[in-house]
C-alpha cells in the first residue's frame, strides 16, 4: 500500500513514524516544502513549547459560577500520557539517545489576582480530587508562591493577593528536536522517503481511485500516485482539501491567527531561579492561545525566557506564504461563513487587530504587569511565532483540532491548532485506526501497537488510578522526569 504524507512537521512524521513501526510493510512517502524536518509550527520558536496535559491552562477547565468543567483537561492529560509512552517507546529502542535533547522537566504553574483566586481555589478542589492532577499544590501566601516562581512574584507588593497552583512534573518540549530525530530514524531505519524543497501544488482523486499529489521542486513538476493520502500541513491542509473535491470540504474554512513572543537568552545560574512555566488569565475577548505565560526554555541546550503571546491578525496560512496564497484558497461557499464569523466574533477580530499593532514598549509593559522588575532584569527581544489557522466548521468558529477522513478511507487531513503537538502521538494514532485499519487487524499491527503504547484507552486511563499510576512513573522514568526538581 502506497501512503503519501504532505508535511514533515511534528503531525506528519508521527504519523509517518507510528505507521511504519506498526506496520513495516507500508509504503510511504512524506513531501515538505521546507528544506528540513520541524521546520514550520514545530520548530523551537513558532511555539511555546509547553507539554499540554491541562496542569496550568485555565481556558481548558472553564468555570461557570460556581460549576467548573473538567472534562477537556481529563482528555487532553490522558492523551498527553498516551504521547509520552510513545516518546519513551522510542528512547528505550534508542532512536533518541538523550530525552534532554527535546523534553525537560519544569514546573506547571497557574497564578491569578482578586477576583479570580476563589475560582482557582475551585479548580484545584476539583482537580486535585482526580489522580491525573493528585500532585498538584495551592498556596495563596506570597512568600511560598515567591519560592514556586521568583520572577512573577520578585518585584510585586507583599499587599497584592495572588494565588498560585503548582505541578512539580510539568515538561518544556522542543518539538523541532524531536521532529528532526524522528525524520531521521524514518528515513535511516524505516525506509521512509521524504522529499524536502517541494510544494504541493493540488491533489485530486483519479479514475481508478488512487490519489495523484501534482508536485513541483526546484528539479520540475511531477506527480505522485497513492492509495492513501494524509494531509498534516498545517494551516496549508485547508487549501488541499478545498481542491480535493471531496463532498464534506464545503463544511470547512481557515481562520488565521499569529502571534508573537518576547524572548531573552538567560544563564543556566538564572534559569536555575525560575524553573517553571507560568500561566495567568487571557484577556476578555482573547483567542485561549493568547493565554499570557512566562516561560523557561531549553533550545539546544541554550537556556531562554518566553512570554506572551501577542495575537496578531495576518492572512497567511502559513509564515512564508502571502496573502495571495489564502484568498486562492478562498471559495465562494466560504465567504458567507467569514462574514457570519467575523460578525459573530467581531471582539475577537477586533481584539487580534489591535494585537497586530502592539510595538516592543507595550509588550514590555504587558511583561511588566505580568511579572514586576522583569522586564529591565533581561534583554528582551520580540519574535515571531507560528501562524495557526483555526476552524471554521458549518459557520461556526473552533478553537480545539478535528480529524477528517472521507468515506472512502482514503483520505485523512488534521485540521486545527490546540492542543497540537503535544498530543500528537495519541491525535495520530487515531488518525491511523480511522485511515488505515487494516494494520491493526493483519499480521502483527495490534501486538506492534502494545509494545509501544502500554495503554492507548483514555477512558481506562481517567478512571483506573493504579493503572494511570504505573504507566506514569514507567514513562517519567524513561524520559527523566521526577516529582520534585526543587
């Protein structure tokens, strides 16, 4: 079976990777249009790097009066568990011989002021009760919350009441690395072909039912044929799926958000003094990805400091590609859609204009409000990070990610941003039982697919404590993980 993958970001080589370590058998071609692997989204920079498993995001545990909802933070912590028995599957058959090479442990913290410290006080009632988030630590003191994260708390008022939430076993994650290092053992040990420095130019269905992917490189046009094609490309699976003629591509449209970060290289000595990820409270109005956070990094071994993001509104799919590039993506079907969102969001367009606009000095100022003192303590400079396209499914504007697979299982796409990468290996492995079942059933797919995943069920995992417990300290252990970093 001939599998085709367009984009050789974190997505498509996991799925790439997971595909034939299940079933060697397959064929499979990845194309990218960038000259490396992890060279987009998934590269150090165009994102956080945050480990999602909901420790710190309060827009993944919503609050409604006194009600809270916590069901979206079981699910995106039990798939963020599934990721790391796939990560540790692959450092101990040693395809990634240093897990400090793409994961590092931080602290997951969540800080807020009146009036948000009883909601917080509720969020860490509800969640510190399930054994997801068992470990997880309150404090409303200044001086504990000042030993948690120095740098939020240093320059601040003893008489400013601040609360804090802390989960010691939190990780940063470079995905750029880690999609470089699983590229690599693709093409090596797998016999996966990627093709780098090509675009692809449209994909439609042929005749005999094969896909054909027209392609263009420096060398020329060429067309590819393929019994099955995934499309991971990030914002750029949305004009793909337009031009596949496929009946459900109507029901979809892209809603592109930017962002931006500020950063500042720091010494190991200073990242020893912050050793967290630090999330407050989104503005009213913000998209969930401009949820502020302070950020430690680890980038090939070079310490940094992250804060934001700044939203910005720019009508590209993809950083790279023009303006031009979106509105031939456009289709008439689309353009009441857009209306109807723009009208119906019309805070958040507002919102994500505004942002666009915002210069270094109120960015320092944003910084400072975040964390008192900080923002003359480093140099900082402003960066640009990825740009995510957002869904537009029948009308209506979504923030999370969606899996699409025609009728025919012979194409799946990956549409959405968050929570992305970090649930990859979970997301992608869903994706194949959905696309390509049959390496499940054939040979010995299903017995492949337990030496890598000890348990892939998320319900077992949110309702079998002993066993979510064994898999967790197995996994932590394998990728250098331990309760306290203190």
């Amino acid at each position: 079976m001939k599998v085709f993958i367009i984009g050789a970001g974190i997505m498509g080589t996991t799925f790439a990777t997971l595909a034939k370590e299940i079933a060697p058998e397959l064929e499979i071609t990845i194309i990218e249009r960038l000259e490396r692997a992890g060279a987009g989204n998934s590269s150090a920079f165009w994102n956080a790097g945050t480990g999602h498993e909901a420790n710190c995001e309060l827009n993944y545990t919503p609050v409604d009066g006194e009600v809270i909802a916590v069901e979206k933070a079981l699910k995106i912590h039990a798939q963020f568990n599934v990721a790391k028995q796939f990560w540790a599957y692959l450092i101990k058959k040693g395809v990634i011989k240093d897990p400090k090479s793409f994961i590092n442990q931080t602290k997951h913290c969540t800080i807020v002021a009146e009036p948000s410290i009883e909601e917080l006080k509720l969020r860490f009632r509800e969640m510190s009760a399930h054994h997801f988030f068992e470990n997880m630590q309150f404090s409303d003191d200044f001086d504990q919350i000042k030993r948690w994260i120095p740098y939020t708390m240093e320059g601040r008022s003893r008489d400013e009441k601040m609360a804090a939430t802390v989960i010691e076993t939190g990780t940063d994650v470079n995905f750029g690395a880690l999609t470089e290092q699983m590229a690599a053992h693709a093409e090596n040990d797998l016999g996966v072909n990627i093709e780098y420095g090509t675009h692809v130019k449209r994909v439609h269905k042929s005749p005999s039912g094969q896909w054909i992917i027209e392609t263009e490189n420096k060398e020329g046009a060429t067309q590819h044929r393929a019994d099955v094609l995934f499309v991971g490309a990030g914002g750029g699976a949305f004009p793909l799926l337009k031009k596949s003629h496929l009946p459900f591509r109507t029901r979809y449209a892209g809603f592109p958000v930017g962002g931006r970060f500020l950063k500042a290289s720091i010494s190991p000595e200073e990242a020893e003094n912050y050793h967290a990820k630090t999330y407050g409270k989104a503005k009213v109005g913000a998209p969930p990805m401009s949820v502020p956070h302070l950020d430690l990094r680890v980038v090939n071994g070079q310490h940094y400091l992250l804060f934001g993001p700044f939203a910005s509104f720019n009508p590209v799919l993809e950083r790279g590609r023009g303006v031009f590039d979106y509105i031939k993506a456009i289709r008439l079907h689309d353009i009441p859609n857009l209306l109807d969102v723009a009208l119906e969001n019309f805070p958040l367009v507002k919102y994500l204009v505004s942002e666009t606009f915002t210069g270094k000095k109120s960015m320092l100022a944003q910084l400072e409000a975040f964390a008192p003192g900080l923002s003359t303590k480093f140099d900082w400079e402003p960066i640009h990070a990825g740009q995510r396209v957002q869904i537009i499914k029948d009308g209506d504007l979504q923030m999370g990610t969606e899996i699409v697979v025609s009728e025919d299982k012979t194409y799946g796409t990956l549409l959405g941003a968050s929570p992305g990468a970090s649930v990859s290996p979970e997301v992608m492995l869903r994706c194949l039982e959905q696309l390509i079942p049959s390496i499940f059933t054939k040979g010995d797919g299903d017995k492949r697919k337990k030496e890598i995943f000890q348990e892939d069920n998320l319900e077992t995992l949110i309702h079998d404590a002993d066993r979510y417990r064994e898999i967790r300290d197995s996994v932590n252990e394998a990728l250098g993980i331990v309760k306290s970093v203190d």
